[in-house]
C-alpha cells in the first residue's frame, strides 16, 4: 500500500511538473482558455494566436461603437495573412447593450457586419468585475480598463502588450495602424 502510494505521488508530481512546463513557455496574456461564442468549442489562446499580433475587443451589438466591427472585419482581412488576429468579446459590462443570448450576438455580427474574425463567449472587462484576461491586459496597461465597448488591446507576437485604445480610437485609426504594423514587423 505504502509503495503504491509512493508511485502515484511520484506520477502526480512528473505530471505536475511537465504541466507547468508546457504552460511556462506561454506568455501570462495568453495563457486564458475561452469558449467560443454561441458553441462549446474551447480554445487555449497560447495554442492559437502564440506567435501572432493579437487585437483584443470587448464588443457590443447595440452600442454607438459597434459600427467598428466593420473596421476590425478590414484589419483582420488585411493583416491576417502577416500574423494577425482580431479576437472579439461580447460584454454587457456598458449599458447593457449586448443580446441576452450568444446565439443572437453572433448572429448579428455575422448578418450585420460579416464578422469573420473569431469571436469568444460573452465576458465581463470592466473593472471590479473583468474576467482574468481583461484583468491581465488592464494591469499590463498600468490599470487601463476598458471604460466603455470596443476597447482594444494590442499583443505583439512575444505576448507583451504594446497597445491599449479606448472606444473613440477606431479600427481605421492610424495610430492602431502604426502599432499593428510595427508589432507584426517587430
């Protein structure tokens, strides 16, 4: 009994270990898994963007801003195929103006604006309320939380954040241009 007890302390701890090593090599911004919006597939953002430019969103289907979806659409199509990723992320944060159901927001993204861009399960990015990965870009961005929707955060392909933009700074904004630009270069 005492040896067999032995063996699997000693296997839970390679386990263990070897775990916390294929999670090492994952920068922390990146290191969230997350569902899909309106679907049950899960995907560990190290896994999928690692390497790549990533733009992260807090969206809303009702909202003022929500017109950028169609400039993040155009990012996405043209940085793609250099290392990019959009990555979208309903929130009811900011008055409320996301649908109730995941299947009505993506619906709408997709009819509305032809959002091709992957979009992830409704969260919450608002301070005091924001789900790890908004917590970890806000504090990566010395406190700057998402203040409304569509606030987007800019990962290079080492996983450090090199850009953070509130609502009023749009997709087509030349700032975000020159940040996307210089990161996939980078």
């Amino acid at each position: 009994m005492k040896l067999k007890l032995i063996g699997i302390l000693a296997f839970s701890m390679v386990t263990l270990m070897n775990s916390s090593h294929t999670h090492a090599s994952c920068p922390a911004l990146l290191d969230h898994s997350v569902r899909r919006l309106a679907g049950e597939q899960v995907d560990r953002l190290c896994d999928v963007y690692q390497g790549q430019v990533v733009m992260v969103v807090n969206t809303a289907s009702k909202c003022g801003f929500t017109p950028q979806f169609e400039g993040l659409e155009a990012l996405y199509q043209k940085y793609r195929d250099q290392g990019f990723a959009v990555l979208g992320f309903p929130s009811q944060d900011f008055g409320g103006q996301e649908y109730a159901s995941e299947e009505q927001a993506a619906e709408f993204c997709t009819l509305t604006y032809g959002v091709k861009f992957p979009m992830y399960a409704t969260t919450h990015a608002k301070k005091g309320k924001a789900d790890p990965l908004f917590e970890g870009l806000a504090k990566a961005a010395d406190g700057d939380y998402p203040s409304w929707n569509f606030h987007k955060y800019i990962i290079d392909r080492n996983g450090q954040l090199v850009g953070s933009f509130g609502s009023f700074t749009g997709p087509s904004s030349g700032r975000i241009k020159r940040v996307i630009e210089s990161a996939l270069d980078g």
